[in-house]
C-alpha cells in the first residue's frame, strides 16, 4: 500500500484535503468520485524523502515549456506512450537540468505513478496550472488537446515576456552605461582637473566649486553612502516580508504612473489566457480561480482574484465576483459577462487576452516614447553640468590672457 494526499471539491466547491492508503492513484480518484467530490490534485507521499521533493525542480523558461509540450503531444498523438516519449524529449532537449527532470519523470511512471502525480513533485519547474490539466486529461480529457492548449498557453506567455524585457532592454543598458561613464569621471578626471586647478590657483567659478564641494562629499562619505544604499536595500526586502509590506509595495507597484498600468494590462493578459486555457480543459471556475491565484506575487492582485473566487463559491456569477474584487478593468468583466451568458467563456476570455497584449504594446511604446527624451535630456544635463564645471575655469583664464 501507498500514501496518497488528495484534494478535492465538494459539489457546493468548498475544499477538502486529506490522506488516504491505496495500491494506485486511480484507487484513490474513484474513492473521491463515490463520493461525489472533484479530485483536484493527487498524489503519492514518500515519507522519507517527502519533505525534500516538495522543493525539487528548476524554473524553466515559458519557451523550453512550450516546446517541451508540442513535442510531448505530436509523440503521443503518433502512439508513443508517454514515458517513452518523455525518454526521447528528454534525450533530446538542450536543457540538460530540464532533460534530467524530464527522465525521473518518466521513471517514475515507470514504476507505475501517473503522469500528473509525476509532474507534481516538481512544483518549481511544472506549476500547479501544468499539473491540474494533466490531472484533468486523466480523469476524462484528452491528453494530446491538453499538452496542445498547454503549449499555446506557455508560447503565448513567452512572447510576452520578451515584449516587455525587449522594451525595458534600451533603458536598463542606458543606465549602465551611464552609470560606468560617471564613475569613470569621478574616479579619474575629476581628480586630474582638481590638481591642475590646485596648481593654477585663483578663484574658482561658482559652478566649479559646487561640482568640487560635491565631489569632496561623496569622496568623504563613500562609506557611509554605501552603508546606507545597502541598509535601505535589506530594509525593503525586510519589510517586503511582512504582511504590511508586501500590500504596501504591491501598492506602490501598481500606482506608479505607465508602469503601473503596464503590470496591470500584463497580468490580465496572462489571466485571460490561463483562465482561459483552463476553462478550456475542463477545469471549474472555483479551480481555476485557485491557481490563479498563485500566478502572482503582488498582494493586492493576489486578494482580488481570491475574493473574486469566494464570492463564486457563495453563488455570485463570475462576472460579478470579479467585479467585487475592484480590481479588474470594466472591459474585463463586460466580456465575461457576455462570456457566461453566451456560455462561450474560454473564447471570449482568449479574445480578451489578445486585446490586453495590444494594449500592453501600445502602453509599451507610450513608455518608451517618454523614456527615451527624458533619458537623453538627463544624460545631457549631466553633461553639460560636468563640462561646464570642469571646463569653466580654463575658459575664464583664457579669456582673461586675452584681455
């Protein structure tokens, strides 16, 4: 006999955990069946080594995910069973940390775990999303259409993704470089400039000396100054582990002017999506609402989509739970309402989420449209500051030697 933890739903959604003895999962799915509940998840406890799977597993990139569940379903759909196909994907990935966990996978069904229970065990790698749709596909759907809507989902997720670090490349490349041009200034022309000042004498320009007393500032205090910057740093991610900081931070991620729009467009995008890949394969509302719930880390986001679902469970339609959470936009909820009422929810949140990634492009290019003057006026400014202070005094003497 082996150990099982299940959960489950009950017909009214409320959650139900628990243990349970049996010689395979499936003993343990019809169990829960009899018993008229939902089986959400599945899966088998190793006492010993229980504790440390838990925690087993990489993060894999939307991409390697994608093309891991294409392959997966032209194997399948071929007549490949299933842990011969992840053999040869294994075998074959480039990814040899992905490969590996993709091989104990398939030894594990080997020995006569499912699929899902397999996946499961690598929570960091394969997410509960991953593990509920397979879950789903053995307890009634089709595997082949599950891995095909997964890999839509996770290949949709990747070009996100590389929209937003394509955009926030420029900016982020420009403040490093800016920032090394300044330290090189400051490190090693300014005090060649101070000497040949020392040596010259006479009074200096007012800019000249401000820039100087500046320089002298930060030269004196440098420990200081880097004391502090990594005080203040440990004491955000501090406070960022409390329960204060953590609503006050999501606050402020999402108050902050473009960006805070931008994150907010981005995650409905992904919501629609995943809800939508989810509804598509069976899974309920209550369910989904779940694990969706854990596709973010921001607090705020995270209470709205939970509130939202136990206002469905208490019998309010999706579109009106949603809305009670007070943070999705009003578009949002108009076309889940039209959704649930045409019973067409999956496809309207799919369109929905094609009409959130066009907004994030066109909030993408908003910002980038703003960033890129203030950038270059910045590093301008800068500039002429710095030459006018340096390069001031050289011309107030030459103009003196020519009168």
């Amino acid at each position: 006999m082996q150990t099982f933890e299940y959960i489950a739903r009950d017909l009214s959604g409320q959650r139900i955990e628990g243990v349970r003895k049996a010689v395979m999962q499936n003993e343990v799915l019809n169990w829960l069946r009899q018993q008229n509940l939902i089986p959400v998840e599945v899966r088998q406890v190793q006492e010993s080594s229980h504790r440390i799977l838990k925690t087993r597993g990489l993060k894999v990139k939307s991409a390697d995910l994608a093309a891991f569940c294409w392959q997966l379903t032209t194997m399948v759909e071929g007549g490949v069973t299933t842990a011969n196909a992840l053999d040869t994907i294994a075998h074959d990935t480039d990814n040899q940390r992905f490969g590996h966990i993709i091989k104990e996978i398939s030894n594990r069904m080997k020995r006569g775990e499912s699929f899902s229970s397999s996946v499961s065990e690598y929570p960091r790698t394969f997410s509960n999303l991953f593990s509920a749709m397979i879950l789903i596909s053995e307890t009634g759907g089709s595997l082949p259409t599950v891995l095909h809507r997964l890999g839509t989902y996770y290949d949709e997720r990747d070009k996100l993704i590389r929209k937003i670090k394509s955009a926030m490349s420029y900016p982020v490349f420009a403040i490093i470089i800016i920032t090394m041009i300044l330290v090189v200034i400051m490190a090693v022309v300014v005090p060649m400039f101070k000497e040949m000042f020392a040596e010259l004498g006479g009074d200096l320009p007012g800019i000249t000396k401000g820039f100087i007393a500046f320089y002298d500032f930060l030269l004196s205090n440098f420990s200081f100054i880097v004391g502090a910057i990594i005080f203040m740093v440990i004491g955000v991610f501090a406070f960022s582990k409390t329960a204060l900081g953590r609503i006050t931070l999501s606050r402020l991620f999402l108050s902050i002017p473009l960006f805070g729009k931008l994150i907010t467009h981005a995650f409905v995008a992904m919501f629609c999506r995943t809800a939508a890949t989810l509804l598509g394969a069976g899974v309920s509302i209550v369910d989904s609402l779940d694990i969706l719930s854990d596709t973010t880390r921001n607090t705020i986001i995270k209470s709205a989509i939970r509130r939202g679902r136990e206002s469905v469970i208490e019998g309010s339609s999706v579109s009106a739970g949603l809305a009670s959470s007070g943070f999705f936009p009003h578009m949002v909820i108009t076309m889940i309402t039209v959704g649930e009422e045409s019973g067409s929810l999956p496809e309207i949140l799919d369109r929905t989420s094609e009409y959130y990634d066009r907004k994030v492009e066109s909030t993408l290019a908003t910002v980038m449209a703003l960033v890129e003057p203030a950038m270059i006026v910045t590093v301008g400014l800068i500039v002429l500051v710095i030459v006018l202070a340096l390069y001031m005094p050289i011309f107030t003497r030459g103009g003196n030697l020519g009168a």
